[in-house]
C-alpha cells in the first residue's frame, strides 16, 4: 500500500532554498580565507596535480583535465570547468596565473579561448606553492561526491592567493568581490604580521598601498582606501592611463596605455563604445578611433579634431564611456563554513593562522619522518659492526620470520650457531622491528666503507635536522622566523612591479563644444524672437524675411544685446535663443531677458557693439556717442545711458571703426512737430554710458524726437515712421542745438 506524507507548502520552500543557498554559498560561489580558492579552482588544481603535469612536465589535453575533474570531483558540467581553467591563465586578470596555458586561451580584448579540445594547459609555478605540500597531510582530505575518491578540504597554500589574485563571486544573497594586489607588497605585509600581531590596518597600508590591477590604470580615490580595508566594503574609482599626444595635420591623439580592471577580457567593448560615441556625436571633437594595441602593450588611439580642446574631450570620456569605472570591493569568504566580510588586517590574520598550522603540520612530518629515518640508519649502522653474526643467524635460519625475531628479540632456538659464544651473542640483540626490516633487505654493497661512511653522515645529519625541527616546534617565534624565510623567497620569485597608480584626481566636468557657426536672430513686430542657421536665412524669400522689423547675424557663441527706449541693456546667450524655422512663432524676447513692461527699440550682437561705437538720441532732444567697450559686463542687465524724468531713447544708431574715422558723417533730427536738422557728427560729443548727452536740436516743450539716424555724403533719404520719407536734399546743414528747419517731410 502506497504512503503519503503531507507536507507544509511555505516551509518545505523555505527548507529546499535554504539547502540550495547553503550549497551555492560553501560550495560553489565563494572562496575559502585559507587557500583563496573556490571549490572548482581546487578540485582543478588537484586533478592535475594527481595527473602529474607540473610546469617542468609537458602540457595536457584541457579536455583531460576537465573530464579528470568532472568525472572525479566536480560533477557541475565540463564548461563551468573549462570556463574556471581558462580564468586561472588569464595574466590580464590574475596577478600570478595558476594555469600554464597553451593554445588559444582568448586574449584581453574578449576573444573566447578555443574548444578545450585544441587547448593544452599545465600547472604553474605559482600553482605549485599550494600544491607542494599535499603528500604531507597537511590538510584533511574528505570523500568525493560518490565517496570513490579522496579530495582536499582546503589547498596547503603557502601564498597569501586571495589577496594577491583576488577573486569574484555571486552567491545567494550576497557576493564578493576581492580586488587582485601586488605580490611583494602582501608578502611584506604578512612578514609585518608576523612581526607584530597587532598591527592596524593603517600600519599594513604601509605595505599595501590599495589594489594593483594586472591592468594598471590609475585609483583616482585613494583616501577611500583606508575605510575599504577598515570595513571590508567600498568603491574604487578606476581610469584608464592617458597621454595627449600632437598628431597628423594639427590633431590632437588621446593614447590609452592602460585600461580599468573592469574592462579586462572587453577591450574590444571599450573600443566599439568609443567608436559609438563618434558615430551617435556624442562627441564631435572626435575625428577617428583606433586600436594599435600589439604584442608590447595596449594601445588605444581617439585622434580630436582641429582646434579642439583634447583635454577637455578626455574628461568627457572619462565621465561618459568605459575609461573610467567604479569597482565595488566586498571583502567576502567563506570561514568554517560561514560567510564573513573580512578587514584587510583579519584576513591576512586568517592567512597567517593556516600557515602556522600547516608549518606545525609540516614539521611535525619532517621530525617524524627523520626520527624514523634515523632508527633506520643507527640499526644499519649496528649491523655493520656485527654483520658476520648476522650473516650467521641467516645461514642458520630456516625462515625469514625465524631470523627476524631472532634480530628483534634474541630468539635463538631452532638455529643453527658455529660456536656457542654466537649464539649467545644473538641472545642479546634488540633490533626494532623498523631496523630489522631494513636489515633483511640491505643489499650486500651497503657493506662497502664509503656506503658505511654516507650512513654516518647522514646519522649526523638526521640528528642536526631532529634538533632543528624540535626547536621550530617548541617555540612560536621560531616556527614564524620559517614561515618570513619562506615568504621572502617566494616574495623574490614573484616579485613584479607595481602597475595601478594610486592617486587622489578631483573629477573634472566636460564642457560640451559647440561648433561656432554663423546663425541669425529675428524679431517680428510683436516681438517673437527666434535663430535661424545660415543656411535657412539664405533660402528665405525676400517677402518672408519683411515680416521681421529685427534681422541680427551673429555668432552661435556670442551674446544678443538688447537696448531699450528706458535706457538699459538686457544679455541673452545665443544657446538661449530659440532655434526654429522660419515658419515657427519663436519666443517674446520679454521671456528671454525679463523685460517687462520695457519697449526694446535696438539689437545688436556683442562682438558687433564691442568694436563699434553707438549714438543715442533721446526724445527730450539730448545726443550723445559712447564706445562700445563701455558695455563689456557680465551682467545680465545694465543701465546703457542716463535719462531726464520723463524722456526716452527716441534711436539708437551704431557707427562701425570707418563712420568714426570719415569725419563727413551727419547727425539727422526728425521731431513730432515736422522739424529737421542736420549738423556734423564731430559735434557730438564722446561720453560714458552714464552722461545725459548735449542738446541736439531746439524745439517746443510740445514737440520731441522721433527719428534720429546718421547720414554719409552718399546717403539720399531715410524711411520714417509713419510711411514718411525724408529728403537729405531739403534738408541743409546747420549748427548742433539750432532750430529745426520745417516741411522736410
């Protein structure tokens, strides 16, 4: 009969994923303090050390291998397998490789390694410092997934790999991410350790200096380091390594000598994302974008355009492409089958913990192994000096184990002895059973002097290394003084260059370029302000362009000044300015430079004003000229001329350099009332923007101005408001402030 067992819902889930978290996290996802290693990386590590393919060996089939720890160990799918193999070669990711690879094993730009079938691989020399010491039972070895096989816990790792290499994992819930550092440097650190157990992380930093990537580039935020070391968790900022080089035909190159980690294994990404900025125009300063890297190094060339600011374009890159990324530190491994986010000082503790216990471990080994070496060697020694009785006892032995007791415990009966002072001799012997093997299996030539005089040595020897290693053994200080020789010769052997510059770089903003080109700015009757390019204006008709009272060609970076009839000057930016066509309304110049209630009458660009020279004419009959220097402020609204209470700017008139030097140039008055008058412009004064001006013309308290221009001798006539035209010809040349001649209309 069939049984059911009723289970809760919520809580065989909650049991299952908590199963599942468990093994993911111990078992797959995260590295272990001791060896720095995660699970598959060991078991890759150990099949092809039982496979024997040391660096001094030649390379294996990747496919053994794999199939080697797939079948044996690791039963997870042979591309997980081959994918960890391939990231223990990568020298762009890993500061001392694991793998000897041989073959494609991609490359940096982000080309995949070939199938594992065409690929060979070996152990490394820095594989080797873990692998070392296995067959000493240093570690505990545990039954394999099927219980056919034995595998390691934990790798004899006698270098400190999981700050050195560095490693990246993504668990249930949690992930790590332990940046790679240079060798010497944690080695120093780990002697400085051992030196002085309550060393701060502060006094650490003296030897490690923060993270050095196999890629180099540059930490623009050194000061966060001391806190990431502190806590175990922060942020790098990391950039690429630039120059600024001059290049062809007056351009500017930007050479990437140096990537950011985050990129190692994408260069090609990083390329084709520079690239994606010149095409989309991102960046129009860019002219080209190239990878010249070889062999020798990267080498990554963005050619700028010409007259264009490379510096400026290389802040931009930085804020907007790769060339400048965040790598998130999360100091995380697995203790004693927990998860804990580790300190820089607690996990160099934990280093140097395991290699005080595997050097006990190790010593512990070498004194056994000598003290049973030289129970061997003293018994040989014995039996030299009494071979004949030996030679004896087998003679007269029916057995090997008749003669072996007899060597161990002085068993004589049933032998047969020459001479009863033998037998008695044999009664006394006490050969352990250790000496008296090698005894019964000593070949005759170990009775040749010089074979006797190796033994002595080698008794001398044994005896100097039993002492040796009963010292190390007996005080704490001595078994640390091995492990700094030790990690001194390993920091001469993988000793390498600092790469990563450490540095503190403010982040500087992008300021976008805009190409400078020709646009013009016009205003309609009702004061509707629009730009247009050069290229909309030139195919406007004639009839269209009517419509507009305001016509201003400028540049695309200049300043539109805007004058009103109450006497001050109001800025706009051109980038303000609208851009639209023709046919579109454009926006109230009020709403651009917050004119209110005031009436603009004159509108000019600021490079114009800048190099001309203005005639302001009031409706209460004053006149005046003033430079155009006069209104180079960066303020957005100034006071352009002083005002009588009550009066207006009736005209605004600019002069260019060659109207000031003619001298034959003519002020012309036009008032309500239909006066005119014309007087050289050499009587009008130059003053400053605050002056009133001198007294143009002569008129009623009834009348004013209401047009006032400058004539030249060519000029005929000027077009007045109120469809009115005035003749130059009726009107003759008088004195400045005289009395206006009437009927010029």
């Amino acid at each position: 009969m069939e049984q059911f067992q009723q289970l809760d819902f919520s809580e065989e889930m909650r049991t299952s994923y908590r199963d599942y978290a468990l093994s993911v996290i111990i078992a797959r996802a995260l590295p272990d303090v001791r060896d720095g290693l995660k699970p598959v990386q060991r078991r890759i590590l150990y099949a092809m050390n039982e496979l024997g393919v040391e660096p001094n060996k030649p390379h294996r089939k990747s496919a053994r291998i794999v199939g080697d720890t797939m079948g044996k160990y690791h039963p997870h799918g042979d591309s997980s397998i081959y994918d960890a193999l391939v990231h223990m070669s990568e020298d762009y990711s890993l500061q001392i490789p694991l793998i000897d690879g041989h073959g494609n094993f991609g490359s940096i730009d982000g080309d995949p390694a070939a199938a594992m079938r065409y690929t060979e691989a070996r152990l490394s020399e820095g594989a080797m410092t873990m692998l070392d010491n296995l067959d000493k039972g240093l570690v505990e070895f545990i039954p394999n997934f099927d219980e056919s096989e034995k595998e390691p816990v934990v790798l004899p790792a006698m270098l400190p790999n999981l700050l050195i290499n560095g490693t990246t994992g993504i668990a249930v819930g949690m992930a790590t991410n332990i940046p790679p550092h240079n060798p010497s440097e944690v080695i120093d650190a780990c002697i400085a350790y051992l030196d002085n157990s309550d060393i701060s992380v502060e006094g650490l930093m003296h030897y490690i200096k923060g993270p050095d990537f196999p890629t180099g580039g540059i930490i623009i935020n050194g000061d966060a380091l001391a806190d990431i070391y502190r806590t175990g968790e922060g942020r790098i900022k990391v950039r690429a390594k630039a120059v600024i080089e001059r290049g062809d035909n007056g351009r500017s190159n930007i050479i990437i000598t140096e990537i950011p980690y985050t990129v190692s294994g994408n260069k090609t990404k990083l390329v084709e994302s520079l690239v994606g900025l010149m095409r989309d125009k991102v960046f129009e300063e860019i002219y080209d974008v190239r990878d010249e890297s070889s062999k020798e190094g990267i080498r990554i060339v963005i050619e700028v355009k010409k007259d264009r600011d490379a510096q400026n374009l290389l802040n931009g890159l930085f804020k907007k492409s790769p060339l400048e990324d965040t790598y998130t530190v999360n100091l995380l491994a697995v203790k004693e089958k927990q998860p804990i986010v580790f300190n820089l000082r607690s996990m160099i503790g934990e280093f140097i913990e395991f290699q005080e216990e595997l050097y006990t471990k190790e010593h512990e080994f070498l004194l056994n192994k000598a003290k049973q070496r030289i129970e061997i060697v003293e018994g040989l020694l014995r039996a030299c000096d009494v071979i004949d009785l030996i030679i004896e006892i087998l003679r007269g032995s029916d057995s090997v184990k008749q003669a072996k007791d007899c060597l161990m415990f002085g068993d004589v009966t049933d032998i047969r002895f020459k001479s009863e002072s033998s037998r008695m001799q044999a009664f006394r012997l006490n050969f352990t059973q250790a000496q008296a093997d090698a005894i019964l299996a000593m070949p005759l030539y170990r009775l040749i002097g010089l074979e006797i005089q190796k033994l002595e040595e080698e008794q001398k020897i044994l005896k100097e290394n039993i002492e040796k290693y009963t010292a190390i053994l007996a005080r704490k200080s001595a078994l640390r003084a091995v492990i700094k020789e030790r990690l001194r010769a390993f920091g001469k052997k993988f000793a390498r260059p600092r790469l990563t510059q450490i540095d503190n770089i403010a982040v500087s903003d992008y300021v976008e370029e805009v190409k400078i080109e020709d646009i013009y700015v016009l205003v309609d009757r009702f004061g509707y302000t629009k730009s247009v390019d050069e290229a909309t204006y030139s195919k406007a008709a004639p009839e269209v362009l009517k419509e507009f009272v305001h016509t201003v060609r400028m540049k695309n970076n200049d300043v539109l000044c805007v004058f009103t009839a109450e006497g001050n000057m109001f800025r706009v930016r051109a980038e303000k300015l609208p851009k639209c066509k023709l046919k579109e309304k454009g926006t109230l110049i009020h709403n651009l430079c917050k004119l209110d209630q005031e009436e603009a009458i004159f509108y000019c660009s600021f490079k114009q004003l800048f190099e001309s020279q203005l005639v302001f004419t009031s409706e209460g009959g004053f006149i005046k000229q003033v430079s155009g220097v006069e209104f180079d402020t960066g303020r957005l609204c100034v006071a352009a001329t002083k005002l009588e209470t009550n009066d207006r700017v009736a005209s605004i008139c600019m002069l260019g350099a060659a109207d000031v030097l003619a001298g034959n140039r003519k002020a012309v008055i036009v008032t309500k009332n239909g006066y005119g008058l014309a007087f050289p412009l050499t009587e009008v004064p130059e003053m400053k923007k605050t002056g009133r001006g001198v007294k143009a013309i002569t008129m009623d308290k009834s009348d004013k101005i209401i047009f006032a221009g400058v004539a030249g001798p060519e000029t005929v006539s000027f077009e007045l408001p109120g469809d009115k035209t005035l003749d130059m010809k009726k009107l003759k040349t008088r004195p400045r402030a005289s009395k206006g001649v009437k009927g010029v209309v």
